[in-house]
C-alpha cells in the first residue's frame, strides 16, 4: 500500500527530546509516515505548539523478598503468608451447625450455660453443679463419638465447617505458593495446586477445595471439579516428577461435576489422564482423604503409594443416597446402604483400600481444626520417611501392587490371614444337638463332684478345666430342652418371628435402644416363664438347671479360694523378703549372739533381755505393716467387736452396689455389655471391643461414684477411727501381747472394698 509523504512535524520542550524505539515505528493504517507515535497520541498535525511537562508519582510498596517478606510479622491474622493467597480468614466466625444427632449435646450445653447465668446473676456457688454437668457432657461427648454409625460420619465429613484443603495447607506448611491455571486458558477453583514446604522439605501439593460459606461454595462449585481442574492437577504432576517434588493430594469432593459442558469439554478424558499418568509418576505419592471422597472424581488424585483417611472420613464410588435410591427405591435408606457400602476409615482399613487412620478431636475436625493439622502432618512426615528409603523402581512397583491386590483372589494361592479373617464365613450345615440320658449326666456330674471333694481334701488345688467342660456342656443341653419346651407349648414361631424383628435392627443390642420391641421381649419371655412348668420336659430342664447352678457355685467358689491362697503366698514372700533384708538380718543375728553368750535358758529371768527382744519385735511388726499397706492391705487386730463393725460396714456397700445395679439404667448398660461380650465372641474386631471398653467404663463409673459417696465416706472413717482406738486400748490392757503377727490379723483394708469393679 502506497503510503503519502508528508514533512515531519517539530515539537519543542520536553516534546523535543531524542527518538525513542517506538518513535521509529510507522503508521500505515493511518497514512501518516514517519510521524512519532508519541507526537500522534498527544498532538494534531498543524496544532499550536505549547511549552508544558509531563511527571508521574510512583507509589511507595513494602519491599519483600519475593515471594516471602523479608522480616515477616508472626502476629499478621490467618498466617504469615496470608498475603500471597486470595484465601483469608473469614471476617465473621462460622456459625455453629448442630447435627441431627448431636441435640442431646446440645441440650446438655444449654443447660451447663443456664446454671453459669444463674450462678453470675444470683451470686451463688453452683460450681459443683456445673463440674457435675461438664463432666456428663464430656462423656456424653466420648460415648457419642466413640460409637458412630457410618451415616453419622457421613455427615460429619459433609459438615459446612469442617475444615478445608487450604486451611490444613496453612497450618502444616511454613511457605506456600498457590500455582494456577491449566495452560489453555482455564483455572478450576475447585481444585487447588501450589509448592510448600514442611520441615524445610519441598512438596507439591494439590486438592479439592470447597467453600467456608455459600458465597465460596459457589465460587468454588461447591468442590465438584471441572475437566479444567483435573488438566491443572496434570500439568503439576508433570511439574512435580521433573523437579522431583513429593506429591501430596487431599481429597474431599462429593465427585466431578457432572454437567453437560463438562462432559462436551472431556471430563472422563481428563480423569483417565490422571489415572494413567499417576502410575507412572516416578515420585512418592500420598493422598489423605480429609472429608469425602466421591468417585472418579477423588481418584483422579488419589492413585498414590499410601491413602490416609481422617477418622470420620468417607470414600465411596456412590454416595450413600444415590445407593439407596438404586437398591431401595428411596433415599430414606441411606443409613442401611451406607452401613453396607462399607465407606469409613476403619472397615476401609480391614479391606486393605486405607493404609491408615488419622485421629479427629472429639466432635470432629471443626473442633479443632489446628490440632487436626498436626495430626495430618506428622503423618504426613512419618510416611514420606517411609517412602523416600525406596529407590524409583521399588515406588513404582509399590503403587501398582497396592492397585493390583485390592479384591483380587487367585486359585491355589494361600489366602492372606488378615484377608480371610474379613472374608464371609461358609455357611456350615446346623448339626442338630442330641440329648444326652439324663442317668448319664448325672454320673458324669457325680464324678465332677467327687473329684472337686477330693481335690479340697488333698489342698491340690479345684479341678476347674473338668468343671468348666461339664458346665459349657450343661449349658447346651439346657438350650435344647428350652427349644423342646417351646415346641411343646407352641410358641416356637412368636420366638422366631422377635428373633427376625431384633436381626433387623442395625445390630443385636439394638433393641434395648427401642421401648416397643423391648417391651414385646419382655412379655414373650413373661409368657414362656408362666407357661413352662407345663412342658412335658420340664423336670428334666429343671434339674439341669440346678446341676448348673450348683457346678457354677463351685467354680466361683475354686476362685475365690485360689485367690485366697495366692495371697497367702504373697504375704508369705513379702514377710521373708523383709526377714531376708540385710540390716533386719544383723540385729537378728546379734539378738541371738547376745542370748546365748548370756546363757540365759529362760528369756523372761533376764529383764534386759527380755526388752530388747520385744522391742525388735515391734520393730519387725511396725516394718511388716508398711510392707502389707504397700500392697492395699492393713493389720487390724483379732477383735470380734471388730470383726462385726466391718462386716455391718461391707454389708451396707454391698447394699449401696445392690442398688445401683438394679437401677434401670445400669441394669440396661450391663445387658448391653453380656449382649456385646456374647456377640463378640473370642476375636472381638475394634468396634465390638471400643463399645466394650466404652461400656465397661460407664459401669465402673457408676459403680464407683454411688460407693464414694459422702455418706459412705464418713461411716467408712467412723468405723476407721473406731478400730484403731480399739486396738489402742487393747494394745495397752494387761496381758494382750501385739508382739506375735500371723496371717489371721491380716485383713482386707475398707478401702480395698472398691476393687470389687
């Protein structure tokens, strides 16, 4: 294109200075040929020529070393490095979320605040009110949480204030740099990449991020990530294997987003990338599932060495909801199929799919999220150890064996113990149980018995495996003479009908937590009771029961006595220990000397002697008694007064005991407990012996606060301070000699009375 010439036009001032780069450039769109383009933006050709300055005010910018400040201020609110991310902390505080089946919780906590705004109002003391109250929250706390049903912890991981990828990224790293971007022209907010470091080690971090409020969940996408995200999460993976920085994912999506634009722009696409690509990464993986894990979408960065799950996590390939609407036709059923698809952290462990538990606060990881990030990061340390003694080959070998082995079971190949322990046991066929001739089990029972009389006269000890075998066999002939009773009095099918109600419950102890099938029990086994004198077999039950009982009592009896006689023989040792000791030993031995260089033959004609010989007396008493109350136990005197003020004081615990166990709460609590001991069985799994454990502490507690009671308390020191005055003026009187100790004076301390539990 032709261009028209025209005569350069002249500027003086400022204007007039020398032509810079830009200033040689031409113009062809606008016909004008060696016109500066500066004098083209600020002037008209043939414009009147004006004098004037052009200044420009630089703004003055804290200098930092990039990208981390130089001297950065530990006081700077949501972390030093919240500057360099767009993700702060929330100007208000979350407001709190109650879950369906935290409100007795709830109720608890009003009533802890109720009693503290009475106590600032009146000025009164409720101090022990409220200790008493914290300390039923607390365990109404523990055994909440302790005892969750795998719905629960689905909606703890969905809980709107449970903490997110970035704010465990913040309190587990010291520098933190968010990357962005998918190189074609996209970044997913609902995933997150970045480097960090952790005790001064590099990592590559990426995860899903979700929302703190509405307004970020749908900035986020409420973390259901977009082929855009899992093409970012790609790219830092490539970035990560070429520099050689651990990967560290965390997950916590629902799944990918499941639009129509997703699927047009590749969705599957990019979630299979990820998954081939992850298994050829030749640098340690880690994936921690921190809230739940849905899908494909948590497995497109999830293929790693080891998978860690926080404690109420989930990771599923259906959600529990959608489960329920396929197989039962209603999303109402999602506790059932959540219970089924076998989604927490401790049944993913069993399976072997979870490599390991990661401890929550009680009350979940919003408790205390803090604590929860350290928890997450020294297991992150513990493992990347592990994974970095492995060379290249070994941590690709490792991550495709820990793939390859998840439900794979080969022919002719011995099965893993761990593995078959979980596997469904084959269903034997049910041998009917023969009756035994009454005549033979009475002479079977005759034998037990003279073998338990000649045993108590030879001191040899109770013949307790023969006595145990007899009564296990016992116990199910009585079982099948209850089944004979039941056929007889045609109840069998009302039996089978409340056997089938309680199996339908979420577990066999269930039906204490449900008043109507509870109340049902009741009078089925009412019925049978009343009805059972009038089965035909039920002579021969009877007196079975009454062996049973009787070999029972025996056994208890075989126990106690071989407690007894242990500890005799504890006391035994510890009195030869004492005699045995080497300062004891050389006033012994100079004692001795003494008598028979004096060749006194009767100890009482020598005065002198006499003396020192009831003085090392009390000595060796005074020792033994620290001796036996080291061991919970104190010498009181052979007194019969004694004797029944103890026994009247034993009497009214036991009374106290009697009381609360009868209770209907703990009478229900101690169901619960044989019903989950009879359940478990010999190899109690984790849940059944935490449940156990939990219970068997709620008993104890029980038990222990009615016997330390403060009425208790003061009778057991009036009775106290009774014997020892006793025992003084006894010790005082004429002819009572304290010097002599034998076994008879040792009895159980009061206080021992607790050790009942």
């Amino acid at each position: 294109m032709a261009s028209i010439a025209q005569s350069p036009v002249s500027f003086t001032g400022n204007l007039a200075s020398k032509p810079t780069a830009s200033d040689l450039l031409r113009s062809s769109s606008n016909g004008a040929c060696g016109v500066p383009l500066r004098a083209l933006g600020r002037s008209q050709l043939g414009a009147k020529r004006r004098d004037f300055t052009i200044s420009a005010k630089v703004r003055k910018v804290k200098k930092h070393e990039y990208p981390w400040p130089e001297d950065p201020d530990l006081n700077v609110k949501g972390g030093v490095l919240s500057h360099l991310s767009p993700f702060k902390p929330l100007k208000e505080k979350p407001k709190p979320v109650t879950l369906d089946f935290e409100k007795p919780l709830m109720d608890l906590q009003k009533k802890i605040i109720d009693v503290q705004k009475m106590a600032n109002e009146t000025g009164l003391d409720f101090s022990d009110q409220i200790i008493s109250l914290e300390n039923k929250y607390q365990q109404a706390l523990k055994d909440l949480y302790t005892h969750l049903a795998p719905i629960q912890r689905v909606n703890i991981a969905r809980h709107p204030n449970r903490p997110t990828f970035l704010d465990h990224v913040f309190n587990i790293t010291e520098k933190f740099v968010e990357l962005h971007g998918d190189r074609a022209g996209y970044d997913d907010p609902a995933v997150v990449t970045g480097l960090g470091t952790i005790n001064g080690r590099s990592y590559m971090f990426m995860g899903h991020q979700k929302g703190r409020n509405t307004k970020e969940n749908i900035q986020r996408n409420f973390g259901m990530p977009t082929p855009h995200g899992y093409r970012k999460a790609l790219r830092m993976m490539h970035y990560a294997d070429h520099h050689g920085f651990p990967i560290i994912t965390f997950i916590d999506t629902p799944g990918a987003y499941a639009d129509l634009k997703s699927e047009e722009l590749g969705q599957g696409e990019a979630i299979a990338q990820n998954l081939r690509t992850m298994f050829g990464l030749k640098v340690p993986i880690l994936s921690i599932v921190m809230g739940e894990g849905g899908s494909g979408g948590a497995l497109a960065i999830g293929c790693a060495n080891k998978l860690l799950m926080l404690e109420n996590a989930v990771f599923y390939v259906a959600s529990p909801e959608a489960c329920a609407a396929i197989l039962w036709k209603t999303a109402k059923a999602s506790p059932k199929a959540a219970e089924k698809l076998k989604i927490t952290a401790t049944e993913l462990t069993k399976l072997q799919i979870c490599d390991g538990v990661i401890p929550e606060p009680l009350g979940g990881a919003h408790a205390d999220p803090y604590w929860t990030s350290q928890q997450i990061k020294a297991a992150i340390v513990d493992t990347m150890d592990e994974l970095a003694k492995m060379d290249t080959e070994t941590l690709l070998k490792h991550r495709a064996q820990k793939f390859r082995k998840l439900g794979g079971f080969q022919e002719g190949v011995p099965i893993d113990p761990k593995r078959k322990v979980n596997m469904k046991k084959k269903e034997e066929p049910i041998v009917p149980i023969g009756k035994t001739p009454d005549v033979e089990l009475r002479d079977e029972v005759e034998k037990v018995k003279q073998q338990i009389l000649e045993a108590s006269k030879s001191s040899s000890g109770s013949p307790e495996t023969g006595l145990k075998e007899m009564i296990e066999k016992l116990k199910i002939e009585i079982d099948y003479e209850y089944d004979e009773a039941a056929k007889a009095l045609g109840m069998e099918e009302k039996i089978l009908m409340v056997r089938e109600e309680i199996a339908k419950t979420r577990n066999v102890n269930d039906h204490l937590a449900h008043p109507p099938l509870k109340e049902k029990i009741e009078q089925l086994m009412d019925e049978f009771q009343k009805n059972l004198p009038t089965a035909p077999n039920y002579s021969s039950l009877k007196y079975k029961l009454d062996m049973l009982k009787e070999l029972s009592t025996a056994l208890s009896l075989s126990k106690k006595s071989t407690n007894k006689d242990d500890l005799k023989l504890e006391i035994n040792k510890r009195f030869n220990e004492l005699v045995d000791r080497p300062d004891i030993k050389q006033k012994i031995e100079a004692l001795k000397a003494e008598i028979a260089n004096s060749g006194v033959s009767d100890i009482g004609s020598n005065p002198e002697i006499a003396e020192k010989v009831s003085q090392l007396n009390r000595e060796l008493d005074s020792e033994f008694k620290n001796v036996l109350k080291s061991v919970g136990l104190q010498v009181v005197p052979s007194n019969p007064e004694a004797k029944a003020k103890i026994e009247a004081f034993n009497e009214e615990v036991n009374m106290s005991i009697d009381d609360v166990v009868n209770s209907s709460d703990l009478k229900d609590k101690i169901e619960l407990l044989k019903s989950e001991v009879a359940k478990a069985g010999d190899t109690p799994d984790e849940d059944s012996r935490s449940k156990i454990e939990a219970l068997v502490i709620e008993i104890k507690q029980a038990i222990t606060e009615a016997i330390s009671s403060s009425e208790l308390k003061e009778k057991h020191e009036k009775v106290l301070a009774e014997i020892l005055e006793a025992n003084k003026s006894s010790a005082g009187s004429p002819g009572n000699d304290q010097s002599s100790l034998d076994e008879s004076q040792v009895n159980v301390n009061l206080e021992a009375n607790r050790s009942f539990v």
